[in-house]
C-alpha cells in the first residue's frame, strides 16, 4: 500500500486499535495475513487492493461503541454484546459515505457473517456473504484467537487456532477458503508460536 491515500488508512487504522491496547497492531496484522491469503487466492489486483484495505478498516465501528462496553473486562449484558454487535452496521454506514472507501463496505459490515447463517449483521449465510468479507473473517478469528485479548485468558497457539479454523470448515468458515488458508500455510507464517 504505497500511495498517500493508503497511508492514511494506516493510520486511521492504528487510532482504531489504540482504542484498545491489548489490540494495538492488530489491524495491520489482519492485513498482512489477509495479502498473504489474498495471493494464495489468485485474486485480482483490484480486490487483492479492496481486500488490504478492508482489512485496515474492518472494525472502523468501533469507534462509536462507548469505551465501558468496547474495554469492559467482565461478562457483557445481553445490551452490551448487542452494541457490539452493530460495530459491522456502524462501520458500513461510515465507509458508505466516503467515495474511495465505498469499494470496501460490504468488508466492513459482513466480516462477522457465518457460513451456516449464525454469525452478524444479517445472519447471511453461503455464497450470499461477500467473498472478500469471509476472506477476512477467517482472518480476523485467527488473529483475535492468537493474540492477548482483555476479554479472554487464553492466547491460542497457530496450531490450535489452525485446527479450530479447520474444525468449522462448512460451519463458520467456506470450505474452499480453509481448504487454501491451511494449504498455503497463512498461519504458519505468523511470527506467534
């Protein structure tokens, strides 16, 4: 990502993750597995392109989710998980509105979609989520699964986050888009053992 433009989004997206310090770094993480998966895909250079950016700014709702919700340590209300939730709606509608960012909303508010229907916004499920969007939601849950969250106790090892992805194939996650992330060994290039 070298024009100016795209540099910005580095940073927007490094303010993004300073909301939270245990996930500072973590959309450029996202992004770097997300290329890496992206040429193991073959994608074009337009969505290998909408793909890291999209990466970038995937949680850019999290901005309007108050930080006694977004940084609570303890068991979220029924509300609170609710407001979380909407950080995909949220982040659609903000990137909606900017015309050279148009390209990845459909990242932004379909990245938490399940392959079985169950995940958030929309509860789409199959073929009908955004191909790039479940691109990076098999990304995103490894990343979040192997790194230090406040939320969570336990940090995954790429093994266990690798065979978790593995174990949702045809649930959660396309099983042709595991099938290429286990083969090309996405994970295993994570420096996090």
């Amino acid at each position: 990502m070298p024009n100016t433009p795209d540099n910005m989004l580095l940073l927007l997206a490094e303010a993004i993750d300073a909301r939270e310090e245990l996930a500072i770094g973590s959309s450029i993480r996202v992004m770097d597995h997300a290329r890496r998966f992206g040429k193991a895909l073959k994608l074009s250079a337009k969505d290998q392109r909408t793909l890291e950016r999209g990466a970038l700014l995937r949680d850019i709702g999290k901005i309007r989710v108050p930080n006694s919700v977004l940084l609570k340590y303890t068991i979220l209300t029924h509300d609170e998980w609710d407001l979380i939730r909407k950080h995909t709606h949220l982040g659609g509608g903000i990137v909606k509105t900017i015309p050279s960012l148009k390209d990845i909303e459909p990242i932004v508010r379909y990245h938490h979609e399940c392959w079985d229907g169950t995940g958030y916004p929309d509860g789409l499920e199959g073929k009908k989520i955004p191909r790039l969007a479940h691109i990076i939601r098999i990304v995103d849950v490894f990343c979040a699964m192997t790194a230090v969250r406040h939320y969570r106790q336990n940090v995954h090892s790429v093994t266990q986050a690798l065979d978790h992805i593995k174990s949702e194939s045809g649930k959660h996650f396309a099983p042709d888009l595991v099938d290429v992330f286990i083969k090309a060994k996405i994970g295993k290039a994570d420096k996090r053992k």
